[in-house]
C-alpha cells in the first residue's frame, strides 16, 4: 500500500491554487447573459466546437460493423507470430501471454463492436471467451498485476507536472466554451437554481424549496456562496458544479494514489477528467452534479481513515458520506458503499487481529464514523421516506415474476457499456454509459482485482463497482445516467488497471525498438481520446424540443421586455403548454436579468380565450404589447387561427419567427385605426338559471367586456329525444374512479373520469329509465395515451363489452367507439364501466361519455347532430350602440327536456372573436327544463 506521507502536500496544494485561480479568471472573462441569436438560429453558437472533425466521427461510425470482424483477423495474425517470436526465444510463457493477451482484447474490442450494432448475443459470447483469456493471463501474470497497488518510483517533479497537466485537461474540459450548452437543455437546472436563490439569496420559499431545503439542503450552501461573489444566474450555479467538480477530481487522484501506484492514479484521472457523463454533469447546474465532490470524498477519506487508524478520520469520514445524502437522494447507494466496506474490511482485521484487542478501538473509530453520519442522516431521510411513492417498486413485477424482473434488470445494466437505455439531462445521448475504448479493459480489471481480493485497494474498488453498479439499477429498472454517475469513479479505476497491467506487460516484452512505438501509441491516444470525448459533447449532446421551447420563449422575453411594455404570453389550458408549465422557469430568467422583486410586471401570462380581451386593455395602459406565441404545440388548429387573427385585426410593428416560438410587437398609439377588435360576452350565473320548470320561459342576463356592441343575438338549441347523453363523471355509483379536469382538454361536461392508480378493479356505473323499449346503439367517448392492451369494459344491462380500440387505434386523440346494437327494455338500466387487468396496473385510458341512441344511422363525430334548434340566433338591434348588459326573455314555454344556449353580440364587422369570426359569442349554457310538478289533491279548492 502506496504511503500518504510521501505525497508531497505542499505542492498538491499549490496545484490546487492554480486551478481556482484558473477558475477565477474563467469567471471573470465569461458573459453573462448570452447575445441574442439571430433569426430561426437554435443555438447561439454556430457551428459547435470541434465540429471540423464530423468527417472522422462519421467514418469511425462507418467502420464500427467491419470492426468484430477486423479485431479478429488481427488476433489470428498476430497471436501466432507472438507465439512463434517468444517460443523462439526460449520464453514459453511469456509466448502464451502474450498470444493470450491479444486474444482476449480482441475478442472483447469485437465484442464491445458487435454490442454497439445491437448483436447482443454475438457479443456475450466474444465476450465470456474474453473473459475466460484475461482470466488465463491473470493466472500467469500474478507478479505484473500485484505492480498496480505495489508503489512505483516517479521522480517527484515528473509526477506533480503531470498531475499539473491533467488538471489542466479537466479545466479545460469543464470551462472550455463555458457559457455555451446545447441549446435548451436547462430545464431542471433552472428550476433547482430558481429555489437556491429564492431561499438562500431573496430569503424566501419558491416552488418547492422548503421541501428540498428542509430535507437535502447541500446544494443550496454548495451554490449560495457563487451566487453571493457573482450573481444569482444559472451561469453562477453552473460554475458552482464545475469548481466543485474540479476539486473532487483532485481527491479522485488523492484516493486513486492511496490505492494504486501513481501511474495509475494519472491515467484513471485523465479518464475521469474527460469523461463523457462527467463533462456532460458537470458544465449543468443540476442537484445532481453537486454529489460527486461527496461520491469521491466519503470513500476517499474512509480510506484513508482505514489506512491512519484514527477516530476523527473515521467522523470525517461518516460526515462527508452525510453531506452526500443531505445534497440529493441519488446519492443513497454510496451509504451502502460504505457499508459494504465496513463489513468486509471488519471481518479481515478480525481475521488477522486477535479479536479481544481489536474490537474495542475498532468500535470507538466506527461509532465516531455512525456518529457524524448520523448528524445528517435522520433529515435526509425524512425527505427520501418522502419520495418513496415515486418509485413504486411493487409494480415492477417482482412479487409476480421475480426471476424475470431481475433478469430484465441485469440486462438493462450490462447495456448500458452499449447503448445507453434511459437517456436523461446528464447525458442527452445516444451512446454508452463510458468510452466503448474501456469496456475491454475494465473487463481486465475486474477479473485482475478478483485475484487481488486479499488487498484493501482491490476490494474497495470491486465493492464500489457492485454496490453502485447493480442492486439499484436492478430494483428499480432504471439506468438513468444520474443513478450511475456514482458508478464512475470506481469504473475509471477499473479501466486504468486494465490498460497499466496491458502496457507494462507490454513494455516488458518490447525491445529498443519496440518502446518508442508504445510511446508514441500512448502520445496519440493522449491527445485523440479527449478530442474525442470532447467532440461527442458538444456535437452530439442534444437538447429536448420541450425545453428548447423553453429557451426561446425565455429569450424572447428576456430580450424584449422594457419599461412601458406589458409582453403576453398565451397558452391554451389542460394542453401543458409551455407557456403554462414554465412560469417559474420565466419568473427565474426575468430574475437574473432584472432586480428582485421588478420582474414580475413585465409579462403576463393568460389563456388564449384572453388574450384579445387582455391586450385591448393593456394598449390603454402601456405603450407597447408584445405577444410571445408557442408554437411547439400537439394540437396547433386553434393556434392558427388565433394567429391569423392577431395579424388581421391589430397592426404589428414586427415579427420575429423562431423554430419553437415567434415574437409579435405591437404600438399601441398604432392600433387607433385597427380595422378589428375584441370582446368577451358571457350569461351572469348568478342570475341564469340553469334549470326552470315548464310552467316559465326562461330569462338570461348577459354582460360584454372591452366592446361597444350595436346588435345582440340568443341561440338555443334543443337534445334530441332519441338519444341519452351520458357524462362519465355524473355516474353516481364509483369505485377507484375519480373525475380529472386537468390531464386532457376537449372533454364534453365537467370532465372525465379515470381509473386510480393502485391493485384494485375501478368501476363507474349509473341506474337511469329509459323512456321505450327499442334496440340501441351505445357508443363511448374516450382518450387513450398508452397501447396496454387492457381496455375498458361497458356493461349495458347484462352485457360486458370491450371498447373496440382494435378497430381505431388512435392515442393522444378523442375517439368514438361503437360498442354495439343492443335490445333494451323500458324502465331502470343499469350500465357499468370497468377495467380489468393483470400485474401491473395501467394507467391509460379516460372516459368522457356514454351515448345511447335508437337512431342506427346517428354519427356521434357530428357534435351539432346531437342539437336541433330552437332559436336560430338572429341579432337584433340594440336599443342604444355600446350597450354591454342586458336581459333577454324567450316568449314562449319550452316542453321538458336538455337545451343550450349561448348569446353573441355584434358591431358590424369590427367585434370578433378570438378566431376570427365575426361577432363574439358566450360559451354555452346548458338547461334542464322540468316537467311541471302534479298538483295536490284539493290544491286550488277555495
């Protein structure tokens, strides 16, 4: 075991003050606030770093399926010439090794190959017969393996000026092109920064930063002091990630010395340093991203506690792995890291230590390290017992089917050296979790430390490796990036085991001529495999749509909004625009570029249904509107047509069209002459009623909002008598239903309904009397966003029907099913919905309506089929222009049964509505009109 006390520490912290100074200076010389892009550009950096080299990354892709296929035709020739070279020689087993070693490598390069293309089975095989070769060679190769943790002599200058230069390699690789990141992919970021800075900058509580700063508050004293120098930005979050990044990259190699030699300790940093998810983690400003300093420094001071034997390493240990739980939940699995450790590396001090003498100090130092941990563990779990529902791990079928489920999960994690399965914002890709280039070694390192089990250094890394590797992973059948990140270090260290014990085997065997060749191998691959890394990231690294909406509706906003002028930003409800969902996204942007508290009279965000109206009214107060339109929509028909009539009806000063959003700038002193303008009209509820006996007309009272009327119109319209309407939501007899009005739009009634999540069968269903015998066609109304294969279930009497979603398959669409024709009696009905399953539960379907109808031939998709009219809706003059309230009376009794009615007002053609439509009309109103009560016996005797 490689001694701390050589490390010279006075020179460690020298190179430390270089790096914040590096840091300091990147600070200072990087903007803000980045420029406005020009017109339809995405990204305001154009074209990426590195880019230049698209031609090579496209040739390596190209060559990726040839590449099985050429690792071993180079296997088949060189392993017989190494055979045939070292047997000559009279060195036998250096001749086995050798051929042995080129073997396995390339039979796991054509492996790693094979797997990349998605012939898995191709590459389990090459690899397990790589496997098998390593393992061969560990067996010969004991004295070359016991070299990785057996200290080796580096001229103390030559050691810490390489140290020096890969430090510089990972500041580069974290501040090169800082202020650049692929366009959009802030999201998270910004939520996590909007709740530091309101709690710890403007000292109060945004989104939910009690909740977060009450049960993991890490990060927000990691990022307080950044905000505190600079300003509350991302920008300064982000450099909060970096510099805490950098610093545990110095542990890293701090830890990777103390339990290997040096040139391991260089070369596993170097590959930490420009690690893909790394690079990807640590230039974001995500909650995430703060635990390394913690993944590193716990096992890094347990360590070298262990190594010292003293207490207060041992609390200074427990307390960092406390830091680590109290900075995000993620970082749970490093606490069983830990455990493991303490376990195993028990039991060899017991073994090698009579048990009555080592226990006692031993319990004094573990009760320190329980001690700190404990300090920071019961507030970081009441906020993990907290999301425990989010996980639901019952319903990932281990109860069912154990076997299956883990084998699931096993797959899903050894693929991630593949592909990577579950794509997220720490690594927005397509592509392994590591380097493909490492795979093979880290291979090599695991079956070296195996054989290396009896020493400390090999242990903790195996145990590293399994506790973060799999049994999470596995429950839970996730491979997000962000739940393996703390995976990486112990893997890195793995990789650079594998490629020490391969070239100094190497070096052993190469003459003079030989080792330059080694040299300049090493030369090249130093200086490709960073370009690589780095070309991945900033070339292939995207962002989502979502969040690139995001971004330019951020920007336009940013931009754009100045004293004097009120920016709009419209969306439509329940459609999860992006207006809607990032208002404290925008209320953070406004934030770092406006004074605290001024932000928020700026921009206004309303419902599409408003904007008219809200603009009319801000024209008198302001002297600017801008309107920010979305255009990243699923459904964009109303969209357009509100659009096209902003642009008919108000005279705009400019557009600006974006690929997710335009901007619409509008004077107000130039809307005098505009040829259009808007209103809202709606019935007073307090006094329309919705619902009259027979024996009276009905009344409405009307109101206009912002419009100078001249003529008003009532429209009525009346249910057919052949049909029965029924709302989902009005079934009086529910189990594990509930009514949602918030998860689609374009629902008939109040809502819909939808199945709990949970292990019980729902059931909806509702008695009613059918006025005649007769057969009736039933048709249902409902929303499918997943194909589960588990559809709902009408009843009508004593009939269960699927819903045929067989016939028209359609998601995220409305969708009428004819259930069937069915020969019904008069009197009491009783219909059902239900939904059975098998194992897990899905949630996927949402039931609008049920109609029945004696009408074969009715068309359920013709909405105005349903109606016939009453009143047609004829304006008539008002009795003065600019009236905007009133009452209007229908002459005559109407006969029991369903209507509607809406009323509209006109101004010639100038008043529309918010699509264009000449005239605005109220929403409808629906009414019951009963039949009259039967009089009393005796009532009206005198």
């Amino acid at each position: 075991m490689n001694q701390h006390s050589d490390f010279d520490r006075r020179l460690l912290l020298a190179i430390a003050v270089i790096v914040a100074v590096l840091v300091i200076v990147a600070v200072w010389v990087t903007p803000y606030n980045l420029r406005f892009p020009g017109q339809g550009m995405i990204s305001p950096y154009e074209p990426p770093p590195l880019s230049a080299l698209q031609p090579a990354r496209a040739a390596m892709a190209a060559l990726l399926p040839a590449l099985p296929l050429v690792a071993l035709i180079v296997a088949a020739i060189l392993s017989p010439i190494a055979l045939w070279w070292f047997y000559r020689a009279g060195k036998p087993r250096e001749a086995l090794r050798a051929a042995g070693l080129i073997t396995a490598l390339a039979m796991a390069a054509a492996g790693q190959a094979a797997g990349q293309t998605g012939e898995y089975t191709v590459a389990a095989f090459l690899y397990l017969v790589a496997a098998l070769g390593f393992a061969g060679w560990v067996a010969l190769s004991r004295e070359t393996i016991a070299a990785g943790v057996t200290p080796l002599r580096v001229p103390r200058r030559l050691e810490l000026t390489a140290l020096a230069l890969v430090m510089v390699l990972a500041f580069a690789a974290r501040f090169y092109e800082f202020q650049r990141i692929p366009y959009g992919i802030e999201g998270d970021e910004a939520k996590w920064t909007a709740e530091v800075v309101g709690a710890m900058i403007d000292q109060r509580h945004v989104l939910a930063s009690d909740w977060h700063y009450g049960g993991v508050p890490g990060s927000f004293y990691m990022q307080a002091p950044f905000h505190h120098l600079f300003k509350p930005t991302l920008l300064s979050a982000r450099m909060a990630v970096a510099v805490f990044s950098l610093l545990a990259t110095l542990l890293f190699y701090a830890l990777a010395r103390t339990l290997f030699n040096t040139p391991v300790a260089l070369l596993a940093t170097g590959l930490m340093s420009v690690s893909l998810v790394d690079i990807s983690a640590s230039r974001q400003a995500l909650v995430e991203g703060h635990t390394k300093l913690w993944i590193i420094g716990g096992p890094a001071l347990l360590v070298m506690a262990l190594q010292h034997r003293r207490a207060w390493m041992f609390a200074l240990a427990g307390a960092a792995f406390g830091l680590g739980i109290v900075t995000y939940d993620t970082y749970l699995p490093m606490l069983g890291v830990g455990g493991a450790i303490f376990v195993v590396e028990m039991l060899f001090i017991l073994r090698a230590e009579p048990a009555e003498r080592a226990w006692r100090p031993w319990a004094a130092r573990w009760a320190a390290f329980l001690a700190a941990l404990g300090v920071f563990l019961g507030r970081a779990m009441l906020y993990v017992g907290g999301r425990g529902g989010d996980y639901r791990v019952e319903d990932l079928g281990w109860a069912s089917a154990p076997l299956d489920t883990f084998l699931l999960g096993l797959g899903r994690v050894l693929r991630v050296f593949f592909e990577q399965v579950d794509r997220d914002f720490f690594h927005d890709r397509e592509g392994p979790l590591i380097n493909g280039l490492l795979a093979p070694f880290v291979v090599l390192g695991v079956i070296g430390c195996l054989a290396l089990w009896r020493q400390r250094s090999a242990r903790v890394v195996l145990i590293w490796t399994a506790v973060t590797l799999f049994p999470v992973p596995i429950a839970l059948l996730v491979v997000y990036p962000r739940v393996l990140y703390k995976v990486l270090p112990a893997l890195y260290l793995l990789a650079a085991l594998g490629i020490f014990w391969a070239l100094r085997f190497a070096w052993s065997l190469a003459g003079r001529l030989g080792r330059p060749a080694i040299w300049a191998a090493i030369a090249v691959c130093a200086v490709a495999y960073p370009t690589l890394n780095l070309y991945i990231y900033f070339n292939e690294v995207h962002e989502s749509a979502n969040d690139t909406a995001y971004r330019e509706i951020s920007d336009f906003l940013v931009h754009y909004a100045e004293e004097g002028r009120l920016i709009l930003i419209p969306y439509l409800p329940f459609s999860h625009d992006m207006a809607e969902d990032a208002q404290p996204w925008l209320n953070f942007y406004m934030r770092q570029n406006f004074d605290e508290g001024t932000q928020g009279r700026f921009y206004k965000i309303v419902s599409y249904e408003d904007l008219f109206a809200t603009m009319t009214q801000a024209f008198a107060q302001y002297e600017s509107v801008g309107v920010i339109i979305d255009r990243n929509a699923i459904d964009p028909t109303p969209r357009e047509a509100i659009i096209a009539n902003l642009r008919e009806c108000y005279v705009a000063d400019a557009v600006w069209p974006r690929t997710y959003a335009d901007f619409m700038l509008f004077w107000s002193d130039a809307q005098e002459g505009a040829p259009c303008y808007s209103a809202q009209v709606t019935f007073a509820p307090e006094v329309t009623l919705p619902a009259y006996p027979a024996t009276a007309p009905p009344v409405f009272y009307w109101s206009a909002s912002n419009g100078t009327p001249r003529q008003v119109a009532l429209q009525c319209q009346r249910q057919r008598q052949d049909l029965l309407f029924l709302e989902a939501e009005d079934f009086d007899e529910s189990q594990y239903y509930v009514v949602r009005e918030d998860i689609v739009e374009g629902f008939s009634g109040r809502g819909v309904i939808s199945d709990e999540p949970g292990d019980l069968m729902p059931l909806a269903a509702k008695r009613f009397n059918l006025p005649r015998d007769g057969v009736y066609t039933v048709w249902v109304r409902s929303y499918r966003i997943r194909d589960d294969g588990f559809p709902p279930y009408l009843t009508v009497g004593d009939y269960p029907e699927p819903f045929p979603f067989s016939v028209n398959p359609a998601l995220f669409a409305w969708q009428w099913d004819r259930i069937g024709d069915f020969r019904l009696g008069s009197g009491e009905v009783y219909i059902a919905i239900t939904r059975p399953y098998e194992g897990v539960k899905p949630f996927a379907v949402y039931v609008d309506v049920v109609l029945l109808t004696s009408d074969p031939n009715f068309d359920p998709e013709a909405t105005e089929a349903r109606w016939e009219d009453v009143l047609p809706g004829d304006p008539v003059d008002l009795p003065a222009p600019g009236i905007q309230q009133g009452v209007l009376t229908v002459e005559e009794n109407w006969t029991p049964g369903i209507y509607r009615c809406r009323v509209g007002v006109w101004d010639g053609e100038r008043l529309r509505d918010n699509e264009g439509t000449v005239g605005v009309r109220s929403p409808w109103l629906q009414l019951v009109i009963t039949a009259p009560e039967p009089a009393s016996p005796g009532e009206g005797d005198g």
